[in-house]
C-alpha cells in the first residue's frame, strides 16, 4: 500500500514510514497542497493511493464518490508526527 500524505499531516512521513509504506507521497512534495480535494482524490485515485488526511473532506467524498481511493481519517487530537508515525505503523 503507498500513501497519500494531506497538507494537514507533516511531509516527514514519506521518509520515516518509507520501509513500510514505500511509495508514498505527501501533497507538498507534488506540488499538490494548494489543489482542490477533488484533483487531489482524482490523483489518488489514477496513482492507487491510500489518503491520510486529519480532515473530515476526504471521508465525505468518500461517502459521496465511494472508493478507490481508500481513506485513512486520523481523528486524534492535537498529536506529534511520532505518534501519527506510531499509528500507521501499528495499524499496517
């Protein structure tokens, strides 16, 4: 599975969660953070990502498109980049 990191979430995950999720990309590095959601779930879509996002629009076109692409929603609180780190890799 490769990810697709939201603009909401640091662009560090690429490279710390490399070993496991290789493949992955963050918005930023894309030169996608400014883009609407629907040309971000359409790049997702066509490149078979996985999107992490902290954001409730990615689960609502989810609703509203079904998928692929799939949907990760981190709903914690305010949380370090270790510890949305420690949950995908926990949740692999």
């Amino acid at each position: 599975m490769k990810l697709l990191f939201d603009h909401n979430l640091s662009p560090r995950l690429v490279d710390q969660l490399a070993d496991i999720y290789p493949n992955s990309q963050h918005l930023f590095l894309i030169g996608l953070d400014q883009a609407d959601d629907r040309i971000v779930w359409e790049y997702a879509q066509q490149g078979k990502f996985t999107v992490v996002t902290r954001d409730a629009d990615f689960n609502e076109l989810s609703i509203l498109r079904g998928f692929p692409p799939k949907v990760i929603w981190i709903r914690r609180g305010n949380c370090s980049t270790k510890q949305i780190v420690e949950i995908l890799r926990s949740h692999l």
